[in-house]
C-alpha cells in the first residue's frame, strides 16, 4: 500500500488526536471540547473558521486562485454514543457512560490530517487551478430523525458554503486495514421508526367476554407486519421491518387497555420507504378493527436512503485504484441497512460516502479483545487505518481540482 509522503509526518499527529477525542467523548450537540480542538487546529494552518453551526458544527474553508473554481466539501462526524466503554485500553474514555463506540473520533482526525496537508501544500507549493475546499464537521450524527446534517442544512449550509461535490467516510470492521469499499447508487438505507397503539378495553383475565383485548390485534400485527416485505415488495429489492419493542399490561390476570409495538422500518429505495409506510399504516388499523379495538400510529421518518452520485463515485475508485491498485479496492460494495445522516447531504449535492476497513478492531489490554462490531463496547478505532484513508482523500483532492485546469 502506497502512502503519500505529504501525510507521513501528521500520522502521529493524528493519532494523537484521536485519542485525545476518544478519551473525551461527547455525545450529540455536546462536542464542544472536540470543536474547540478542530476550530484551533484549522485556524492554526490558515483556514477560514465558521463555528456555532448546528450548535457545535464547525466549517473550515480554504480558498486558493483568482476565479471562483470547483467547490469541494470534505465531511466528518464528531459525535459519541452513550455506551459505557469496556475496552481496558490506556486511552479509554474517561467520561462513565460515554464512549466513541463508533469511530467517529478517528473520522473526525482523519479529516484534521488532510487539513493539515492541503494547508502545508497550499502554503509551500500552491494548489491546482483555482478553488475552494470546504471541510464540515458535523455533530450528532448518531441522534437518529432530526440528526445534525439536518440541522446544518437547516441553517443554511450550502447556501452559505456552496459545495459542488461531497466526500465522507466511515470505517467498517471485518474489512482489512488499507481496503476501500465503494458502491454507485442506493448504499444505505432510509431509517424509520413507528409507534402502533393498540387501544381496547380492560377488564378481568377471568371474563375476557367483557373486554376488547389490545394483545390480539397486537399479536396478529407482529406476525402480518412481515407479509408486507414477503408479498408487497419486489425480492430484488432490500427491506426490513422488525418489531422491537412489545409491551402490555402489568398483571397476568388483567387485559390491558392498550398494547404497544414499537417498530424499524429499512429500504434502499425511496419509493419502496413509501408503500412500507402506507402498508403498515393499513395493516395495523385493518387488524385494530377486526378485533373491535382502535390503533394510534405514530409514524416518524427517519434518514433517507443514502444514494452516491455514479460521477463522483467513479472518480473515486479510479483514484483509489490508481493509488493503491485494484486488490484494495471494492468497487461494488453490497449494500448496507444501517443508515447514515449524510443522506441527507447527497440529497442536495452529488458526492460519495465510502468505508475504510478498520481490520477486527483487535487491541492488546491484558488479553486480545478480538473482532467486534460498531456500537460495541470492546471496539476502538483502528489508528492503522488513517493512513490509507488520508492517503485516499489527499489524492482525490488534488484529482478533483485538477479537473480546473484540464484543457
């Protein structure tokens, strides 16, 4: 695996960063301290800083050239998650509760270490043409609905910080270390939650006759809610609806009057997110009537699909190709049901959001953690990995840019 010379003297920068971030962590519209470390990083190289965005969003522009030029945003995310962090490791979270159970601290200096490389590049050999770089650091991306990628747009981002490309990243476990994972089109899916409230009327367990029994309705939902996926969805294509949460009554002698289920909705495709919707709305309310009870929906839309521009998505595996080769390149990554704010940053600029092997997240601390999964609280970013994925985005910058001034 080729590493560009320009990053070899941040690697440890970075991990540094890193794990100071990972020793801090913060939750959603929380990361001040880690704000205050991007915003005095990048002002520190020259860049132009925007904070308070989205509460804790910060923005750092580097500008280059007489004329206006291509505009390139480079996108990371900041924030933890409330796990309480079991890894044993020398720089493990020091706040109870809180972990980066994600990877979020290593996309977040990951991101510092290209700064820091554009920046030293500009000022010692200039850039390509001319241009603007626009790096987001975007909060509470693990809020879920109403994350801050939306809110960010909602404050007017890209009318302020006009982008005619967008990048991102996320690391992934169980993909080796110096490997890039790509895929054109639908890649994640959208995210949408529902409430289904069953109501009836309560009464004695002994007496049921006297009562209109919520479980039932409930219970018929459970098992009807997977004909939608079987019987009302194309095979081809990619959809989950799984109940997590069933809850009724207090006592075995008691109906209750209401019966909860609280469920996650999956797709790849928008116009599928919509037939789910509406097939699990009739559904419910056609089991709710042919128990005699009623049912409440409380139906929220989540993430939408995550879909990378086909452009900008080969632009980035030929240059991933170009730099490290074809064995560690997947050009054609199988989708992902996870979901990821960023969607909502694709919806309004075309660009592509790619993974970066993380390895089995492996660390010696008295004895071997092994392999395991985001959002668990053995696993730690991989720092081995930062080289490849600044390696990456340093070079397709310079592609990118070198688009300005092809005649």
């Amino acid at each position: 695996m080729t590493v560009n010379a320009d990053i070899k003297p941040g690697l440890d920068q970075m991990k540094g960063w890193r794990r100071q971030i990972h020793q801090h962590p913060e939750l959603g519209f929380e990361e001040f301290s880690t704000s205050q470390l991007v915003a005095e990083r990048l002002q520190e190289w020259g860049y132009e800083i925007h904070t308070g965005i989205a509460v804790t969003g910060v923005v750092g522009v580097l500008r280059w050239g007489d004329q206006p030029g291509l505009r390139l945003g480079l996108r990371a995310d900041m924030d933890a998650l409330p796990i309480q962090e079991a890894t044993g490791l020398p720089w493990a979270s020091q706040v109870a509760g809180k972990m980066h159970a994600c990877g979020h601290d290593g996309h977040t200096a990951i991101l510092l270490g290209v700064a820091e490389t554009m920046a030293r590049r500009h000022r010692e050999q200039g850039l390509p043409g001319s241009g603007t770089l626009t790096l987001i650091f975007q909060p509470a991306e693990e809020l879920g609905g109403g994350g801050g990628a939306q809110r960010m747009l909602e404050e007017g981002l890209f009318q302020r910080f006009p982008c005619d490309a967008l990048f991102a990243l996320h690391n992934f476990p169980g993909v080796p270390v110096g490997k890039l994972c790509f895929r054109e089109g639908a890649f994640m899916a959208s995210s949408d939650t529902a409430k289904l409230t069953f109501v009836g009327k309560g009464g004695h367990g002994a007496l049921p006759q006297l009562s209109r029994d919520p479980t039932l309705p409930a219970a018929a939902t459970v098992l009807a809610l997977q004909s939608i996926v079987g019987r009302n969805v194309d095979p081809s294509l990619v959809s989950v609806i799984s109940v997590g949460r069933m809850q009724a009554g207090t006592s075995a002698n008691v109906i209750p009057n209401t019966a909860e289920l609280e469920l996650t909705i999956r797709t790849l495709d928008p116009e599928v997110r919509n037939t789910l919707e509406r097939r699990i709305r009739t559904l419910a309310q056609s089991q709710a009537e042919a128990f005699d009870c009623q049912c409440d929906i409380d139906y929220q839309r989540g993430y939408p699909v995550l879909i990378n521009d086909p452009a900008m998505t080969q632009l980035a595996v030929d240059t991933a190709r170009a730099v490290f080769g074809d064995d560690h390149v997947e050009a054609s990554t199988a989708p992902l049901t996870g979901s990821e704010d960023c969607a909502y940053f694709l919806e309004q600029v075309p660009g592509c959001y790619f993974l970066v092997g993380n390895g089995d997240n492996g660390h010696e601390a008295g004895a071997r953690l092994g392999p395991c999964s985001l959002h668990n609280p053995h696993y730690d970013f991989n720092d081995d990995c930062m080289e490849a994925a600044s390696t990456f985005l340093v070079k397709l910058i310079s592609r990118y840019f070198e688009q300005s001034v092809q005649p």
